[in-house]
C-alpha cells in the first residue's frame, strides 16, 4: 500500500465567498462545489482540499482557524509563490525568511484567517 496525500478540510464561514479567494488569489481550480451541501473540492497541482462551511462542519465540532502546511521544493518556490500571492492582494504576515529552526517560510491567510504556511525544510539540505 501507498499512502495517499492527505486531503484536510478546511473550516470557512461561508463558502461562497471562500471560493472565489481560494480561485482568484491562491491559485486553486474549483473541481467541484455544493453549496447547499456546504462542500467544496479544490485542487492545485498535486494538492487537494475541501472547503467547508459551518452547518457542514456541524457534526464534527472542527472551526477555524487551522494551520496548512504547504512545503515547497526549494527557496525559489517559496519566494516565487510569495511575489504572486502578494501581487494578488492574499494576506500576508511578512515575506519568506530563513528561521533558526531551518524552514525558510511565510505567512498567508485565507478569508476565515486559516493560515497557509509556505516553506522549504532547508534542513535537509547538505554541505
């Protein structure tokens, strides 16, 4: 067995207008949407996420925000993905920056402030 990427749901308020941010300004293709369900399927690249909202939610208790770990190949990424976020007009913390703890990161946040927090684990790097 191989263990597939992990698909997290992602908490908004109201997903019709997470949509649009998620589309417009992160990057992400609408592959499916209900809204009377409360459900989204987004993809980017080799990503999937669901988007869903509070009736949704219900059951599980789960609320924003939450933190997504996107990790890049490289600082080149990192700082690329960083410059189109900002373009667009994402909420952003800070720009990438080496930490002493060996990621070389940034912040952004969706509308529902969840965090995406892009980095490239320079750790594993040799030499």
């Amino acid at each position: 067995m191989t263990f597939p990427s992990i698909c997290p749901e992602v908490p908004v308020r109201d997903l019709a207008e997470a949509l649009p941010y998620y589309r417009d300004r992160l990057g992400f293709t609408i592959d499916w949407s209900d809204t009377q369900l409360g459900l989204a399927g987004l993809s980017r690249d080799d990503a999937r996420i669901f988007l869903a909202d509070a009736a949704y939610r219900s059951g599980l208790g789960n609320q924003a925000p939450v933190v997504l770990w996107i990790n890049l190949a490289n600082r080149g990424e990192v700082d690329v993905l960083h410059d189109q976020w900002a373009t667009v007009g994402v909420t952003i913390a800070a720009p990438p920056k080496a930490k002493p703890y060996r990621l070389y990161e940034f912040f952004a946040q969706d509308v529902d402030a969840n965090i995406l927090r892009i980095f490239y684990d320079f750790g594993q790097e040799h030499g």
